[in-house]
C-alpha cells in the first residue's frame, strides 16, 4: 500500500514542478491601475535597488515619476509575481539601463524599508516598499541609458552624492554603507 501512495506524491511533486517552471516562463499579465492601486493601499511592494557602480562613482538617475520624483536615486523596481530573483534583476536592468546584468555580478545587501508620502498613481496614497539593494559593478565596455523612469543619469562618488541635496535619503544610505559610515534606521 505504501508504493501507490509514494508515487502519487511523487507525480503530485513533479506536476508541481511543472507548473512552476510554467508560471515562471509565462510573464504575468499586467495588472489595472485600479488594482495595483488598491494593493498599494493595502500592502508593501517588493523591490530591487540596483546599486551600480564604475570606477567607485554610483550611477544615480533623476526620478521623472512618483514616489522620490524630482530626487536623484539608483535605478531598480517592483519585482513581479512568480518572478525569480535572478529573472527581475535581468528584466529591470534591461528596461532602466538598456543593458542585461548577470546575477554573478552582484552583492546582495541587507533588505531595507523605504516609506513614501505618496504614489506612483495618486499623491495622497502612501508607498511602503521592502527593497533588496543589489550592487553590482559595471565593466568598462557596459554603457548605459536612461528610461522612462529617469529624466538622466550622472556618476557621482559616494562623497559626492553625500553633498549633493537632490540625491533621495533612502539613495544616501547606499552611499554610507558604500562608505563604511552608521546608517539611520531604514524609513525613518
């Protein structure tokens, strides 16, 4: 009786499987803006930072949106239901720098907590973001160019940015931790 029923879990394990590598291949459908809207509302967004550095100079890029529009901030976004990892970081690094990073590349920092006044799709609702920061350093051949997200880049050194008023304070934490200086507490 014992074999029926491991084998059954087995093939329910490997249909699993299955579907997993399924929902993984296939994109999700893009939501409305009336449901992302309402999540929002209701819960944190998960995100990558992408910390990316040449020559120990950040590339930082001039928000054109909501939330932090107007400030200087390192580029990244929303990771996507289903989306691995190593998936989101090739995405977002092809939509925002025109370039696909390799996950071999990064260092992962800790997770920070990143709190808005307002939204990409209203400016009365708050954003609350978990934000894994990956650095990644680019090679000397890997060029760069803004998206829609950002008006322009600039290369700056982490005392630079420091000195510089638009740079965001969630932007300005990367740059300490580059540093080696004390960080305040995340969404303060």
């Amino acid at each position: 009786m014992a074999r029926p029923l491991r084998r059954s879990v087995h093939s329910g394990l490997a249909s699993l499987r299955a579907k997993r590598n399924t929902f993984a291949m296939t994109a999700p459908a893009r939501l409305s803006d009336t449901v992302f809207a309402s999540i929002v509302r209701h819960t944190p967004l998960v995100a990558l930072d992408l910390v990316v550095t040449r020559d120990q100079r950040f590339l930082l890029g001039e928000r054109c949106n909501r939330p932090a529009q107007g400030s200087w901030f390192v580029p990244g976004g929303r990771i996507r239901k289903e989306e691995r990892l190593t998936d989101a970081l090739g995405r977002l690094s092809r939509e925002e720098l025109g370039l696909t990073l390799p996950w071999s590349r990064v260092e992962q920092w800790p997770v920070e907590e990143h709190l808005y006044p307002d939204s990409m799709l209203d400016p009365t609702c708050s954003t609350h973001y978990l934000v894994i920061p990956l650095r990644i350093q680019l090679l000397a051949h890997e060029a760069v160019h803004p998206d829609a997200q950002h008006t322009r880049f600039h290369w700056l050194t982490a005392e630079e940015g420091l000195a510089e008023p638009r740079v965001h304070e969630n932007t300005r934490r990367y740059l300490l931790r580059d540093l080696g200086r004390p960080l305040p507490l995340s969404g303060a």
